[in-house]
C-alpha cells in the first residue's frame, strides 16, 4: 500500500503533486494506522534535527522566581531547566476560582513573533485579542505562558539571532524549531509536577508563530488533550512567502533535502495527522497576508479529517474560517475557549 497514490515509492515527489498526496487509501483498516502514524512521526522528527536529548517528556527541574497580581488574577513567575544550561521563563496565571487542594486543568497559551516580549503576548488585559492566559484563567484554567527560545527573557543580554547562532554551534545537528519544541515540552514538564494541575488535562493554545508551535507540539506530545492552533497552518508546497522567509536555522534538514531533490520530508496535514484522535480545532483566516493561498490550508486539514474518520473520531477535528486577518476577535476566542470547556471540562 503506498502512501503516496499514484506515486511510485522512492521517487522523488515533484512540489507541485503534494496536494495529491493521501495519508490513507479508501481500503485502510484502522489496525494499520499505527504503523503508518510511525513511519510519518518519524520523518517529522528527523527535520527537527538531532540534539542533545530526545523531544519526549522528561522530569525537569524548576523554580518559583515570584507572585504578583493583575486583572484580579495570581501570576506566578517560574524559572525551568530545557536541556543542560538553558533555563526558561514562564508565567502561571492561577485559576481565579482557584482553592487550595483543589486541582484544574492547564493550557498552555503560546506567544507569537514579538521580540522581548515573549510570554507577556498572551498576559494582556482580558478582551485584548490574544489575551489568551488572563481570559482562560478567568474562565477555570491554569494558564502557563512560556517564553519560547528566542524570545522574551531568553534574549534580555542578548538577540534572537545570536542566540540560535550560538546555540547552532554547540549543537550542529539540531534546529531553531527542535529547541522551541523542547521548550514546551519541558513547560509541560513542569505543569506535571504542580500539585494543583489535573494531571492529563492539558491543552494549547497560541496565533501566529503561537499556533503553528501548538501544532507542531500537539503532534508530538501526546500528553497534549486538545489543541486550537490559529493561523499556524503552513503547507510547505504551497506557502511561497514562508518557503522563501525560512532560515536553515528553523529546519536544517528540511530545507537542504528540498534543495537535493525537491522534495521536503513532510507536509503540514501529516503533522495534523499525527495529532489525531486528540481534539484540534484551527482557526484560520480567509485573507492572511502571511498566508495568500489559505485553500492549501483548507485542503490540508481535509486530508489530515480521513484519519480521524478511520479511528472513528470525526468531530475531534474541526475549523473556524473568518475575514478577520492575522488575529482572534472576541467571538472566535469565545468559540476557541468553549472548543476547551468541550473536551477538558466535558461541557456539551
């Protein structure tokens, strides 16, 4: 059985046949996803490039830095090991119905593209628009906003391109997006050992570079319950702006095999795909500047829907198309956070 249709195994794919490209075949049994989920984890993976440890979970260590109070809400400022010397920050909004000995489910809210800011992108006072953490606390959950490895703290003596410079040369083999990922599996590392953190009760959430790293995090931690990516979906056959702005830094390996035989090791709706039958919900925008053919998007997330069709999961995976650009008004946050209370709270 070939992945691939029509394509003969072995041969190099063409960018311009990728939208062909099946996951399944009509004819699959679902005893055989497994193997074919393996086989597509493992050429994701592979991209990320090698470091100095596995992107699994792992007992890190962590320490509170301090507490303070916004928008009548606890933020507690954490500091937490990512792999060796690279420590991280993050800031945990506590639930405001929050009681002693009591435990809630966690999301964690992922900042876009915004320099030194960080994790403060999604701090902001509630009906900001990607005020995700200050929102979600208020609503019932423990929010953990980390900054990503290249942003905020991470760049306070420093630039994001020094750092990954930097970072590069002790680690050659690796990438920029295998140590963002580390990142946030470590932060979920650290929600695992929090006491008022329902164990297994995690979600993500983030726009932007936000939502194409809850994406790419969803796919590969499987401790990741439901996921609402927005604006995160790039094809790579298709997103001409991204394929032209993506450094070597980003996907060492991705972008030189594209260059060796024109064909990248993935596309997006196989790492849609491996998220499956976890619920996702993508929020996307019909007029991205950053995006300007959004149809491949589309088309990708229908690919990726035949997988949870074969496990019997269809409504675990579903869009949100609006007019609004690059950004999430107040109703598609509304419908974001309901997608939450749906599969973390068990709300109808």
């Amino acid at each position: 059985m070939s992945l691939y249709g029509d394509v003969t195994p072995g041969q190099p794919v063409p960018l311009n046949t990728l939208s062909g490209l099946n996951l399944i075949l009509p004819d699959t049994r679902v005893e055989e996803w497994p193997a074919i989920r393996e086989k597509i984890f493992r050429r994701v993976i592979s991209a990320f490039g090698k470091g100095p440890v596995a992107l699994e979970p792992s007992r890190n260590k962590f320490e509170e830095l301090g507490r303070y109070n916004n928008f009548g809400l606890v933020h507690i400022r954490y500091r937490y090991q990512v792999v060796d010397s690279i420590w991280n920050e993050a800031i945990l909004v506590l639930p405001e119905q929050y009681q002693e000995g009591k435990q809630f489910p966690a999301i964690l809210t992922i900042h876009g593209t915004n320099g030194k800011n960080g994790k403060m992108g999604a701090l902001g006072a509630p009906g900001t628009n990607r005020a995700y953490a200050t929102e979600l606390a208020k609503k019932g959950y423990v929010a953990f906003s980390p900054d990503l490895f290249g942003y905020g703290a991470s760049i306070d003596n420093t630039t994001e391109e020094k750092l990954v410079s930097n970072l590069l040369k002790k680690y050659p083999e690796w990438s920029y997006r295998g140590i963002k990922l580390l990142t946030l599996i470590r932060a979920l590392d650290v929600l695992e050992q929090l006491p008022f953190v329902k164990k297994g009760s995690y979600g993500s959430m983030g726009n932007s570079l936000g939502g194409g790293m809850a994406l790419y995090h969803a796919a590969i931690d499987k401790r990741i319950t439901v996921s609402v990516p927005s604006t995160g979906l790039s094809p790579a056959a298709t997103n001409v702006f991204r394929l032209l702005r993506g450094g070597s830094s980003e996907e060492p390996s991705k972008w030189k095999k594209i260059s060796s035989d024109g064909k990248p090791p993935y596309d997006i709706h196989e790492v849609v795909a491996l998220c499956a039958p976890r619920a996702m919900l993508f929020i996307d925008d019909y007029n991205d500047p950053y995006n300007p053919d959004v149809a491949a998007s589309f088309q990708r997330v229908y690919q990726a829907m035949q997988v949870y069709q074969l496990l019997g999961t269809p409504g675990r995976i579903s869009m949100l198309i609006h007019g609004d650009g690059h950004d999430t008004i107040d109703d598609v946050r509304e419908y974001a956070y309901k997608w939450f209370d749906r599969y973390l709270l068990n709300k109808p």
